[in-house]
C-alpha cells in the first residue's frame, strides 16, 4: 500500500525536473541527526556595513528617517549574537529577510563575514532574502555631506554570497531564491523568496510587497508532498506574511497568501516565520480557515533586538523570544558607552524618539487639550506602538488592562482623529505573542 504515495512523489518530482522548476540535492542529508534540534530566528536587521559610511552628516541624515532602527550598533549587536548562539549551540540561525539596509552589496558581505564563526562551529545559518536585498534602488555609500549609488546585489550575486545556505539544501527551486532543508529525519525547513524585484540593478524604489511565483508554488506543493511522503513535518519561512497583523495590510500580507494558505492547511504545515512588519507577532488564522500558525518577528535592528528560539521533539514545537543581550561581550572600550551598556534601553528611547513626531503629526493639537492632557494622549500613542511593535500588547494582559485605565488611553479613544491609529494598535486579541507550544 506504501509503494503508490512513494511512486506518486517520483512522478511529480520527475516532471517538475522535466519543466526545470527544481534542483535537487542528497535527499538524505540532515542538519542535525538529533531528534531534539533547535534553531533561532530572527528578521529585518538592516544592517549597513560601516565601511558604507562615516558617521557624518549624510549618513546621520538617513538615520533621522530610519524609524527607529539602530544602523550604527549592528556590529556589536550581531557579534552579541554570534557569541551567544555559540555558547548555547543551536542546530541553526535563520535570517527572514531584509539583512541588508538597502541592497548593499557590501553589507551582504560583511554580514556572512561576520556570521562565519557560527558555520565554522557547525551551526548552519539560513537567509532568505526581503524586499531591501535584490537589487533594490536605493542602495547607497555615505561620506561626509553625501552620499552615492553602491552596488546592488542581484540574484546570482545573492546566491555566491550565500552559496553555504544552498549547499546544504536538499532542494533548489531554479525560479527563486527558494530553496528546503532538512533540518533532521522528522523536519523540513522551507525557506522562500516570495519577493518582486528587478532582474537588473535599479534606480526604483524598493517594492513593498509581495508575491510568490506560480512556478515557485508548485515547487512548494512538491516540496510539501516529497516531506509528507518522508514522514516529515515541514516549517516554513517567508519574509511577508501571511496574515494580516494589524488593519494595514496592503505591502505586508502576500499578494496571493491565499492560495499559499490553502497549501499550507492542505499539507497541515503546523507554523510559518516572517517578518516585514518590524512587529513581535504570534497569530492564528483570523478567519479560522487554515490551521498555520504565523510567528512574526521584529526587526532585530529595533526595540527590542529579539530572536526566537525553537526547540523541537518529534511531537512537540515550542517557540519562546529573547532579547539580546550585549553586556558579556563588550570589550573595555564598549563598556565607557552608555548605549551599549543599556543597550535595550537605548533601543526603546530611540524607538520613542522616531515616532513622538509622527504621533503628534496626527492629530493631537487644537483639540480643546491642556498641554498635559496632549503630552499624555502623544505619551499613550507611542506605548500603544511601542507595545504593537515588542509583542507586547495583548489585550488580556495585566499591563494592558492597566494601560487602558490611564488618562492619556481614555482621552486617544475620544478623539476621532486618531481613530485609525487607536484602532490599529488597540490591543492583540489573538494569540499572546513571546511564546508558543504546540503538540502534534
């Protein structure tokens, strides 16, 4: 009875071959031959290689409007992070996109450099790309008072820099950047390029949104029907989502998530990662049509420079965030500097900082106020973000319940001109958002 599903897969992958939409590896080689495994994920650092930039004028120009992301600690944060993943030895670390700032070539590479140690202990390190990193328009190097077009990084450029990733993949899909792994006998990680870009540099602005391929889907659908007859549970990992996680949803959910949820539901695929929205976010269907879990991780360039940590049995997925800590490994020098010492505190001042304007821009002047009241109200506004942005805003929470007694929550939910944003970041009514378990 086994030999028709066994047959079946020889068959599909055969003619998917044949129309050259896949290439394929040793199907028997794991990550890991442990059948507890672990991996971290993480999304959207953004990092800018610093021989991209001098600190100057230009280029603190950009960090104005760079909402909140912190482009000149990266190397010590990235560092922090390499250290510690090789002091807790984890199966792999994987990226869910936009490691670039804007498509630098340069910064591509510095990032590789400086994830090397983690390769050479052992630990894979799986990216895939966002829609910063392919020949996106806007890459620039700054000096001074300016700044200038850099290289961008194309397709086949993506694929050297991160040949290790598709070296150890035990398919490739020859439409995108998408490639699967074997994680161990029991897990398949799907890793995908759901990106639109240009095939040749550009000047174009970098596409917000998303869409996978028809070709890629059928090499999913492949890839999904090959784990499945293998006795494999796949996770799967995009950049965009597949869910909206707020009322704005236009450039962040995938243009066709619908056809991806059905697949998804079809083959039972249990959790997705993505990124994108720079937002800490666990959330189960809304419209309770597909039984995929998406865990959405924050920008590791922002509040609260997190990383999640999978730890997997052939039965069980649980999935807990971290926020990375600097302190053990900063040298003497680092140690003098107050951003790095209280490092998470300068991320939440920072964040703070990049929206006040924005928040007051909104609505929050001649409105009958006194200047308390406003100060509160803008006050209120950017912990709602703020909360939205960490993860930590679900509406049953005690500090939330607490927040909704304050001044400044009361007097936001009264004014109509703050109606859209209120409503967006009024509490997650989901699932909570630092950690997840489930059993299968």
């Amino acid at each position: 009875m086994r030999r028709v599903p066994i047959i079946l897969t020889l068959l599909i992958t055969a003619c998917l071959l044949t129309l050259g939409l896949t290439t394929t590896h040793a199907a028997d080689h794991y990550l890991t031959k442990s059948s507890k495994p672990s991996f971290w994920v993480l999304s959207d650092p953004h990092f800018i290689a610093p021989s991209l930039h001098d600190n100057q004028s230009a280029f603190n120009q950009i960090i104005k409007t760079a909402a909140g992301k912190n482009l000149t600690d990266q190397p010590v944060a990235l560092h922090a992070l390499v250290q510690t993943a090789l002091k807790k030895r984890p199966t792999a670390v994987i990226i869910t996109g936009d490691i670039t700032f804007n498509c630098e070539l340069a910064s591509a590479k510095s990032l590789t450099q400086r994830l090397q140690p983690l390769r050479q202990a052992g630990i894979a390190v799986l990216i895939i790309p966002g829609n910063h990193d392919i020949n996106d328009g806007w890459a620039r190097q700054f000096s001074g008072k300016q700044q200038k077009a850099t290289t961008q990084i194309s397709p086949s450029a993506w694929r050297q820099i991160f040949a290790d990733d598709y070296q150890a993949a035990c398919a490739v899909d020859n439409d995108s950047l998408s490639y699967a792994v074997n994680l161990n006998k029991r897990y398949r990680l799907l890793m995908l390029d759901d990106n639109t870009y240009s095939t040749q540099p550009t000047t174009d602005a970098p596409n917000t949104g998303g869409k996978l391929k028809q070709s890629t889907l059928l090499w999913i659908e492949e890839q999904l029907h090959s784990a499945k007859a293998a006795g494999q549970q796949t996770l799967v990992f995009t950049h965009h989502n597949l869910y909206a996680h707020s009322q704005m949803k236009e450039g962040w959910v995938l243009d066709n998530a619908a056809t991806l949820r059905r697949l998804l539901n079809r083959y039972h695929v249990p959790v997705l990662f993505s990124g994108h929205i720079h937002a800490q976010d666990i959330s189960a269907d809304p419209a309770k049509k597909c039984a995929t879990t998406e865990i959405v991780s924050g920008s590791f360039s922002m509040t609260p420079a997190s990383y999640g940590v999978v730890t997997l049995t052939p039965h069980k997925f649980h999935y807990q965030m971290h926020q990375l800590n600097l302190t053990p490994y900063l040298t003497t020098k680092q140690r003098q500097q107050p951003n790095l010492v209280h490092y998470q505190q300068h991320l939440k001042q920072l964040f703070q900082q990049m929206n006040r304007n924005m928040v007051a821009r909104l609505g929050t002047t001649d409105n009958g106020l006194t200047k308390q009241q406003t100060s509160a109200e803008i006050n209120c506004l950017i912990d709602l973000n703020w909360r939205f942005e960490t993860g930590n805003d679900f509406a049953k929470s005690a500090a939330f319940v607490k927040l909704k007694r304050t001044t400044g929550y009361k007097l936001a939910a009264q004014n109509p001109q703050l109606t859209q944003p209120f409503n967006t970041l009024n509490g997650d009514h989901n699932l909570p958002d630092h950690q997840l378990t489930l059993h299968y």
